[in-house]
C-alpha cells in the first residue's frame, strides 16, 4: 500500500461521513427544529475525519522516506554500499527512482540489488503510516458523527475549523520567511567554515575557480566578495538609477499633473506592459541589442578598453525596466499630497510647474523617497538582466563601459556548474544569497516604513 | 491667462519674469512629455524589435529534392513502419544519408549538409503516412537545415548563399510557416526545435502555482483583513507578507534548492518544484492585492449581514469575498503573468537540463518558456537568434493576454462604491 492509496482512503472516509451526517440531520429535521442547517453537520464530519488524518499524512511521508532509508541501509544488502557519502547517495536515489518505476535501469549495478528492499520497506512503513492515518480518519468521523442532534451547533464547530485553516494559511508567509533565513544561514554558515567571513566580506579578490589540484588543502579561490558588491550597485544603483529616476518621475508628473484623462488612461495600462514584461526579454534585448551599440560608441569615444558585455548596457535597460516601478510609486505619492496644498499655491499666483517643484514634490518626496528604494532593492536583485548582459569579470571599475559583474550573475554562476553540493564553490552562492537577502531586506523595511509614515502623515 | 486680464500696469522688469516663468513652465512641461514619450518609445522599440527577429522563426525555408527510395540505401521494411515500433524503426533508419546523397546528386557536393534534422523528422513522417513511398522515386518539399535557412532569410556563410541563389534559380526553395515550431520540443539543430515543450512545462508549472497560491493568498488575506486582532503575531505576519512581496526572485530560487530539492528530495527540475518555488513568491502578491480587494468593499455589506443574523464567517463567505472576487482575481492575474515569466528561480532549481521530450507529468523533468528562451539565447548556432525571437513573441503574447484579461476584468466588474 502507498500513501497515495491511503490518502484516497482518507478522503473517501470523509466524503461518507460527510453523506452520512447529512442524511442524519436531515432525518431529524422532519421531526424538530435544528440549530444548523444538514450541509453544516455534513462539511462538520467531512471536516473532522479528513483535517487530521490528512495532517498525519503531511507530517508522516517526510518521515516515512527518513524511515525507508535507514531501513534499506541497515539491510545486508545496505550494509555493503560505499560509506562514501556522494556515491551512496547516488546509488539510494537511483534503487528508489527503479522502485517506484520512475527509472528503468540504474548507472550503479548496485542499485537494482537494493530496489527489492526498497519496495519492501516502502510497503511496510506506507501500511503501518497509512493505516493509521485510515484509523484516525474513521475515530474522528465517528466522533464527529456520534454528536449529530438537534440541539448541536455543527456551524460553530465547521467555523472553528475553518478559522484553524485560516490561521495556517497566513502562517506560510511567516513560514517562508524563516524557511529562507534558516536555509540561507545554514549554508553560509557551512561556508563561513570553509572561508573565514573577514575574508569573504572585505576582500577584493574574486575567482572562485577551484584550485589546480584538488587534493591541496586551503586551496579554493578566492571569495572576496566587494567587487560583486560594487558591480552590483554600480549597474544597479547608479546606472539604472540615473535613467529611470528622471524618467519615471516626469513620467508620472506629467501624467498626474498634465496629461489629458484620455491620454492617461492610455499610457496608464502601457507602463504597466512595460512592467510586465519578462526580465529574460529586457536581458535578451540588452545582450543582443543593446550591448554591441554600447561597445561601438566607447570605442568611437575613443575608449578602447570597450567591452561588449558592458556594465553600460546592462543598467541602461534595467533602468527602463524599473521606469515603471518609479513612476507608479511616484504617482501614488503625489496623488497623496492634499489637493489644498496645491490650490493654496495656484491661488498665490505660483506657476503649475513651481506649484509642483516648490509645494506637491517636497510634500510627496518621502513617498517617492520609498519608492526609489524600493526601486534599488528591486534592481539588486535583478538577475537575468545581468546574466545575460553583464559580464563574469570581477572587476573594481567605474568605467561604465568595462566589464563588470554582479552577485546575481556570480549565484547564477556557481549553482549551474557541475554541481558538487558541499564544496567551497557552491556554499558560496548561499553566503552572496544571504547577504543580497539582507541588503533588500534592511531597504525594503526601511521604504516601507518611510511610505507608511508618510501616508498616515496625509490621512 | 495674462493676456486674457484687463490691461494692467506692470513694470518692465516684472514683464521679463513673468515671461522667464512661463518659459520655465513650458520646459518643465516638455521635460514631462518627454519622459513619457521616451519610455513608450522604448516599449515600441523593445516589441517591434522583437517582433521584426523573431517573426522569421515561425516560417521556415522548404527545399525541393528529388528522392529515389528503391535505388537508396534506406533498409526499411514497410510494414514495420505500420507497426506500432513505427518510430523506433524510422529512427533506426538512415534517412539522413540518403538525404545528403539525394542533395549533393541533385545541387553538387556542396550541398551535402543542406539538410537537417528537421527534413529527417519530415521525411520520416510522411514514410509513416504512406509507406508505399519506399517503392517511388519521389519529389519532396522538406524543410533546409539551419545555415541555408539562416543564409535565405538574412545573410549566411558564402557557401550557403551560393547554394540559396542556385536553389532560387531553380524555384525549388519555398518559404511556408513552420508549424512544427509550436508543436516540437528542443531539439540540438536549430531548424528542428519547437517550444510546446517548453509551453506545456509553462502551463503544469503555473497550474501547481496557482493551485497553491492562490487558495492559500486569498484565506490568509481573509484572516488578516477580517478577523486579526493587531498583536505581535499578525504584526509579525504583515511585516514578512509585505517584505516577501519584495524579496528577490532569485532568493526563492535558493530556497527551493535548498528546502524541496536537498531537503525534501522532490524530482529536480520537475513543474512540481518549479510550481512550489513560483507559489511561495506569487502568495504574498496575491494577499496584497486581495487585502486591498477585502476593504474596499465598504462596510455596510458587513453590517447588513450581521444585522440579518449571519454569523462572521457567513458574513466574509457569502457577502465580503464574492464582492471583492473581481479584484482579487485582477491581482492573482497579474502575480501568475509575473510567475509564467520568471526565470532565475526556475534556474536555480536545475530547470536548464536540454530535454527534448514534453513532461507527461508534474514530476517529470520540464523545461519552462523563459528558461528556453535562455537557453537558446546561449547558443552560438545563428539559426537560433530567430527562434529565441520567436519564442519571446509567444511569452510576450501570452504576458499581454493575462495582462489584458486583468485590465479587462478590473475595469468590467469591480465596482466603485
């Protein structure tokens, strides 16, 4: 028996004990008065004999492939494998892709000798999980059922459960949260074993690439992870700043303050498109179109050093991404600023243009304030953008038109190797994941504090 | 508006400041127009580009070539090819030899690798079709390989020009729309690869996506909107809510590979995974955008239905929620038109493999239409240039539609109260 069996049990158990307290009340309706209507005591029992029993399940099959696992491994025929942990793990994972018929064959001959073991553990820890589960699902129906009357108050108990649900649905957001703290954290902390974090934190050298013979102690590259740093605000904190700062604000002056209603209720939608599009569409358009322009007017310049995968290209068409980001962020805030403010103004003979630079920008400039930064942590961690146009170079330099890379493009990197889960090379895509993970984290609350405070400033 | 007043007196210098000022208000004016004008500018230039590359991709070039099967050296037995092996068969089959001694007998030695693996696919089918072709010599229209195809649309290399030109002269070269773009997967030649699998992985993914997000968005938005009481707890909620909202997708990434794939040990690169990773980024999305929905419906809904007797549940299931649906389901559109276009998590959790057959299901390997367009966006072959246009076209219109549908939805249905 699988899980998957038993969870078809455990629901059909619920949609009978569902019928079943249906055709209860109903039955009792003919003679009295119910306090809940017969769909009540229905979803009641429906409720109580599949939310258990489906929780066991979900906390069961984590553990059931832990269980399966030891069990295999402590048979004779576990007993032989490589102590290895790589090898081993391959050869596990592949005897259980062949037991459960995802895979034909293994690469290991070892594998095809554990896979009777497997299923015949998989069987028995599935028999006795489910199982209980099954039992679980009929003593709470049972229990659920034995309670049907008149007098009882189904609809109370059903919205109970449904308020539990509710609590746990808002938990995940908690959840994830933590889930990527404690990930990240425990993989950079593995790393940090590795590397010492004064290293990682100032030093300018960056080349991961392992060492010439991989037996050398202390031999990985170097992890010093300024110049990703740098990169990373230089494309996007600068760059694309400088375009889309001036841009998105005229934009959304213009469109709040002059445009035409119909004019705005068409630009309105297209800035949105722009938003829409995918960032692999914006890296595609950089790399292939954007960057060779960029190359030829340094060299026409008379900048030699030139490159073709320029930190120029990549933030200009970051920039034009984050355009509408600004521009709505800004068009929010303005739209905040009290209306007698501006009248105030236009009555004391002050132009519409100084009316906004003078009174409505100052007014609105926390708002806009939080929305740049929100803007900037939004392009930090922009990834394919610079994947695709940015260079790999881990370079300390502020010409825009040299080659300069990013942590995004550094995480893309050293996780799309070939993969070894506990070198040096890989830990470190976790550590840049947490920093970058903690940089966006500090501008995100410090944005939405500023936006808040200011609209409670307004209201 | 000064020439509109009755004739005051004003002082010459405050003539000139006036005018200063006004100048200024038509700069700043124009510095307005111009920045909207240039970012739709870069929107027209960024899709017409697109469009112009990438609409060469859904035609291909067709070649005529003149087959004899009887005196080829195709070993095939025609009624294998009717049997259910049909494909393993025609794999079997050396097609590809006999196309290149058909090519260079009919165009010169040249031509020997005119054709690719998108004319043996072709040639194979239509052995399947109609297995009496082994006994004709024939004349059929099949699709050039990548470097003729590329040197008829735009420029090639100077031998595949050559072959072009004398293959005009002798109108045995067509142009016909390449369907086999949209029902093929990826393939090595460029002139053979499609994008369905990359589409179906699209669709299984977003379909585990929503699944999840959205049911678990909308009752978290309902709790907090509807029954919090502000403490520490929600506090806590609100504040990791907003802030996921705006974590890089790339973060994601990291923790489906950490948490579903080393942790759990789900299949890698699988819609399954894809799925989960993409759900946990849209979900607080979604319970913004369904908060906002929950309090704009105003409360005399809610007062209404208490005053009737509805208990508080009733009250948000059967009033709050159906009248805040069509904002909600607005911004569940938008937060999936974001996840079908995201690609660094999906990277992250090993969806970069080549996989030349379409996912049968949420486990299976799959590949996603932005990673495709990624990945081909990596080769060197130039056929691929335009199939990477191609394929961006298709997300872009699959972005607009979603995009148009949540427009379309927000200005038909939500109400203003």
């Amino acid at each position: 028996m699988s899980l998957t069996i038993a969870l078809a049990a455990v629901l059909a158990v619920a949609a009978i004990a569902g019928w079943l307290g249906f055709s209860r009340a109903s039955r009792l309706r003919g003679t009295t008065r119910l306090h809940s209507l017969p769909v009540y005591h229905a979803a009641y029992a429906a409720m109580w004999a599949a939310l258990p029993a489906l929780l066991l399940l979900a906390i069961w099959s984590p553990v059931q492939s832990r269980l399966v696992e030891q069990a295999v491994l402590a048979s004779p025929e576990g007993r032989v494998l490589p102590a290895f942990d790589m090898q081993r793990e391959s050869i596990l994972s592949e005897a259980k892709g062949m037991a459960s018929g995802d895979i034909e064959s293994g690469f290991n001959p070892e594998s095809s000798t554990l896979v009777p073991r497997f299923t015949e553990a998989e069987t028995r820890f599935a028999t006795i999980g489910g199982g209980i589960a099954i039992l679980l699902a009929f003593a709470s129906a049972a229990f659920a059922l034995r309670r049907t009357s008149a007098q009882f108050r189904a609809r109370t108990g059903v919205e109970r459960w449904l308020m539990v649900v509710l609590v746990a649905a808002s938990l995940i957001a908690i959840l994830t949260t933590l889930g990527i703290l404690l990930s990240l954290m425990f993989e950079s902390l593995r790393f940090f074993k590795l590397v010492p974090v004064n290293e990682f934190l100032f030093g300018t050298q960056w080349s991961p690439q392992m060492a010439l013979r991989p037996d050398q102690a202390g031999s990985s590259g170097a992890f010093g992870s300024i110049p990703l740093f740098w990169g990373t605000v230089f494309i996007g904190a600068i760059i694309a700043m400088i375009v889309a700062i001036p841009l998105g604000l005229m934009s959304a002056i213009y469109l709040t303050q002059y445009a035409h209603p119909r004019v705005r209720s068409w630009m309105k939608p297209m800035l949105e498109i722009l938003a829409g599009v995918p960032t692999v569409v914006y890296g595609y358009f950089a790399a292939l179109t954007v960057a060779p322009h960029v190359r030829d007017f340094g060299l026409a310049i008379g900048i030699t050093s030139a490159s073709s995968e320029s930190a120029l290209a990549a933030g200009l068409v970051m920039g034009i991404m984050i355009i509408p980001f600004i521009s709505s962020m800004a068009d929010d805030s303005i739209a905040a600023v009290p209306q007698a403010m501006r009248d105030g103004s236009l009555a004391m003979g002050a132009t519409k243009s100084e009316t906004i630079r003078r009174v409505v920008l100052p007014a609105a400039l926390p708002g806009v304030v939080g929305g740049v930064l929100l803007a900037v942590s939004r392009a930090i961690g922009e990834t394919m953008i610079v994947v695709m146009a940015a260079g790999l170079a881990a370079n300390m330099s502020a010409n825009p038109f040299a080659s300069v890379t990013t942590v995004t493009t550094q995480i893309v990197q050293l996780l799309t190797g070939d993969q070894e889960f506990d070198s040096a090379k890989t830990l470190a895509a976790f550590a840049l994941g947490l920093a970058l993970f903690l940089i966006t984290l500090v501008l995100n609350l410090i944005a939405l504090t500023v936006v808040r405070r200011y609209r409670e400033a307004y209201e | 508006m000064s020439s509109g007043a009755p004739a005051r007196r004003v002082s010459p210098s405050k003539d000139s400041r006036l005018r200063k000022r006004y100048a200024a208000e038509r700069r700043f004016r124009l510095a307005g127009l111009f920045a909207v004008g240039l970012s739709a500018f870069f929107l027209a230039f960024l899709l017409v580009n697109m469009a112009w590359k990438g609409l060469g991709g859904f035609t291909q070039y067709q070649a005529a070539i003149a087959i004899d099967f009887p005196r080829s050296d195709l070993i095939l037995d025609p009624t294998a090819i009717k049997g259910p092996d049909a494909e393993v068969v025609i794999a079997g089959a050396d097609i590809e030899g006999v196309l290149a001694k058909a090519a260079s007998a009919t165009f010169g030695p040249a031509a020997e690798n005119m054709f690719g693996a998108a004319a043996v696919r072709s040639v194979g089918r239509q052995l399947v079709r109609d297995p009496g072709l082994l006994n004709r010599s024939v004349t059929l229209w099949l699709p050039v390989g990548s470097k003729v195809d590329v040197a008829a649309k735009q420029e090639g290399d100077a031998a595949s020009e050559k072959l072009v030109e004398q293959l005009k002269a002798k109108s045995a070269l067509r142009r016909t729309i390449n369907r086999d773009f949209l029902l093929e997967s990826d393939a090595t030649d460029p002139s053979a690869v499609g994008i369905w699998g990359a589409l179906k992985g699209t669709f299984l993914t977003i379909m585990v996506t929503m699944l999840l997000a959205f049911p678990v968005g909308v009752l978290a938005a309902v709790y907090l909107e509807e029954f919090a009481t502000r403490n520490r707890w929600t506090d806590a909620i609100e504040v990791s809510i907003n802030n996921l909202a705006a974590v890089p997708s790339i973060i994601f990434g990291l923790l489906g590979l950490a948490v579903f794939l080393n942790v759990m040990h789900l299949p890698r690169s699988a819609p399954l995974v894809g799925g989960l990773t993409l759900a946990l980024m849209t979900m607080p999305v979604i319970v913004i955008a369904s908060r906002n929905a929950i309090t704009s419906v105003p409360p005399s809904i809610r007062d209404a239905a208490l005053g009737v007797g509805a208990s508080k549940m009733q009250v948000v299931f059967h009033h709050v929620l159906p009248l805040a649906l069509p904002g909600i389901l607005t911004g569940t559109i938008i937060g999936m038109a974001r996840a079908l276009g995201e690609t660094a998590p999906l990277l992250m959790i090993g969806m970069r493999a080549f996989i030349a057959a379409p996912a049968h299901g949420i486990t299976d390997p799959s590949s996603v239409l932005p990673v495709q367009i990624f990945l081909w966006s990596d080769e060197v072959d130039r056929g691929f240039v335009e199939k990477t246009s191609a394929a961006i076209i298709v997300l872009l219109l699959f972005m607009l539609l979603m995009n148009g549908l949540a427009i379309y939805l927000r200005n038909r249905f939500e109400q203003r109260w």
